[in-house]
C-alpha cells in the first residue's frame, strides 16, 4: 500500500507541468520597449524598431497641455536625472507643394521632455521655406530645438545633421538642467549643449520623454525610430 501510494504521488507531481506563458502582444512589447503611446497615428513595430505613421492627412504638431495630444508620440515616467537616446532612422520630408498651416512646410521627428506647463523638443527638422507665390526648391534640413515653459518659448537651431546618416539624438536632464547632444554614429557625440542655461524651465522632478512626429502639411508622413533608451547621465 505504501509502494502504491508513493507511486501514485509520483504520478500526480509529474503530472503537473506549467502552462506555457505566451510571447507578449505587438502592443506590450511596445509599451515595454517605448512606453505608452499616444496620438493621432498608427505605431508599428519591426523588431526592436518603432514606425509612427500619420494618419489624418492634416497639420499634426499638437502637444497641448491638459488635452490629449494629436501629434503621434510615445510616453515614458522618468524621475530625477536621466539621459534619454534615440536614433533616427528614417523621417518624411514635407511635401514642398502641399499646403501648410503656418509659414514653412515641415517635418519633426525627434525626443522631448515634458512636464505640467513646460516642454522642451530636440529634432530632426526638414523644410521648404515659402515665399510669396512659391515654396523654395531646396530642402533644408536642421537639428531643431523648440521649448515653452511658464514664461515665454524659444526655438532654434542646433546644427545641421550629415547627408547619408542616422541622426542620433541625446537630451539630458543633470541638477535641473537640460542640455541636447547629437551623433552621426552613436559612438561619437557633439558636447552637450544648453542654450536655456539662464532660464527657470520650471520642469518637475517627473517628467514625460519620449519620441514624437510633427508636420505642419496637409500629407500623409512617417517616421522610424530605432534604440530609445532612459538612463542615469554618465
């Protein structure tokens, strides 16, 4: 009875196997590797890479505080210091005949950090610049930097990006400050820079960054993004 009943209980154990866990959706995956996303646009990934594709055939750029944003982006939690990475791979340039909502037809494809009433966006930026009766013939493409805070905006350029290359962009939040780094090869990075190094940007200490896609034209666009990455400023 002894020898059956040890059997019997060898039976049972070998009997129960885990279920197997199933791999994690598109959409986890996602949400794991970019964070939330948000938006007016379609995301997909291949691999580790995030496609944002525009989806409403209008000006897209909103990031309205309080609102759900319609510009297409993802959103990452972060708190304290941080550096955030990303490369970008590939970006639609503006159609240069299409109608925009406001001066230069344009694309932005790039990182930002937002806070309750400040926001701070680092790009790739490509443009035609318009002139009255005709849009200009040649692309310009820039390092685009625009920020907003309780006091006023300011926006510019930080550089020009390599013909040919991914664009490797940086932000970095260090003692409240904020500073922006680019690469051609995600090896070798410009100094970081800060042009708001006087300015109380009034960022609290939790922050949304993450990667967005803007145009100012009445077009269908999309943007690949490639090794979004948070972590502490080295």
């Amino acid at each position: 009875m002894l020898r059956a009943a040890v059997l019997v209980a060898l039976v049972s154990a070998a009997g129960v196997v885990a279920a197997p866990v199933p791999p994690p959706s598109e959409k986890e995956l996602l949400a794991k590797l970019w964070g939330q996303t948000e938006g007016q646009g379609d995301f997909e990934l291949n691999g580790q890479q995030l496609t944002m594709r525009s989806t409403i055939g209008r000006p897209n750029r909103d990031f309205a505080w309080g609102q759900r944003p319609s510009v297409p982006r993802t959103k990452h939690t972060v708190s304290g210091d941080f550096e955030v990475t990303v490369c970008v791979l590939d970006a639609s340039a503006p159609n240069k005949d299409a109608k925009a909502d406001a001066g230069a037809a344009e694309t932005n494809a790039g990182l930002y950090i937002q806070g309750d009433a400040s926001i701070f966006r680092y790009s790739l930026g490509q443009s035609y610049q318009r002139f009255p009766g005709a849009a200009n013939q040649n692309l310009q493409r820039q390092l685009r930097i625009e920020a907003a805070y309780p006091r006023g905006g300011a926006g510019g350029s930080s550089g020009v990006p390599e013909n040919g290359k991914s664009t490797y962009l940086r932000l970095i939040r260090k003692d409240k400050e904020i500073s922006m780094s680019h690469s051609a090869d995600g090896k070798k990075w410009s100094a970081p820079s800060n042009p708001f190094k006087n300015i109380d940007m009034a960022f609290p200490d939790e922050v949304a960054v993450g990667v967005f896609f803007s145009h100012s034209t009445h077009q269908f666009a999309h943007a690949t993004f490639d090794g979004f990455a948070v972590a502490k400023p080295k």
